[in-house]
C-alpha cells in the first residue's frame, strides 16, 4: 500500500487529527511519564497494603502484650513467670530440671 492509500483511510483520518493526537500524547503521559503515573500509585498502593499489614500485625502483637503485662500484675503469676522461664529459685530452695530422652538433641562425639 502506499502512503495515499493509508492517507485516504477512515481510521487514519481519525488518528491524525490534532486533538486525538494529543489526547494519545496526554493519555501515554499520565499513565507512564508523569510523577504520579498510573505505575508510580500502584506501587505506592502496594506499599501502602503492605504497612497496613504490618500495622494489624504489630497491633496484635501489642494487645497480646498487655494482656501479658496485666497477667503479670498478680504476683503469684509473676512468680510462676520467673521460676518457668529464668529458673529462678528462693532460698534455701533446690530446683530439678527434667529433661526427657526425646527432648535432647543427639549428641556425636567426632573425635
């Protein structure tokens, strides 16, 4: 085809109309170029899902907190807490620690 033939075509008409032409411009513009392109939001609202995840997360992790802290108001639950986790003992007092078979790890010796 030559260019007269393309030239004489509806679509082409349309196509190279001034205003279609830059609207195509604009709309190219706005979607890829500009500092708040279609690209650049949908990043943003990725970032943003992500935070908002994060928050849920952090606020869970702050309620269990302060259930733990209110739990540990009692001093017969913060006594209970010192003795299971540190192994704290009163005194004159012996402490056993049970270990299980299952509960060790394997232990080789290479030499």
């Amino acid at each position: 085809m030559k260019f007269k033939q393309i030239k004489e075509k509806k679509w082409f008409k349309i196509v190279s109309n001034t205003y279609v032409l830059i609207l195509i411009l604009f709309v190219v513009w706005m979607l890829f170029f500009d500092t708040n392109s279609y690209v650049i939001q949908k990043e943003l609202d990725d970032d943003i899902e992500a935070l908002e995840e994060s928050k849920e997360f952090y606020e869970s992790e702050i309620n269990k907190d302060k259930q733990f802290l209110e739990k540990m108001q009692d001093s017969d639950e913060l006594e209970r807490f010192a003795r299971e986790k540190y192994y704290l003992k009163k005194e004159n007092e012996d402490i056993f620690i049970i270990e299980h078979e299952d509960s060790l790890e394997n232990q080789t010796d290479d030499e």
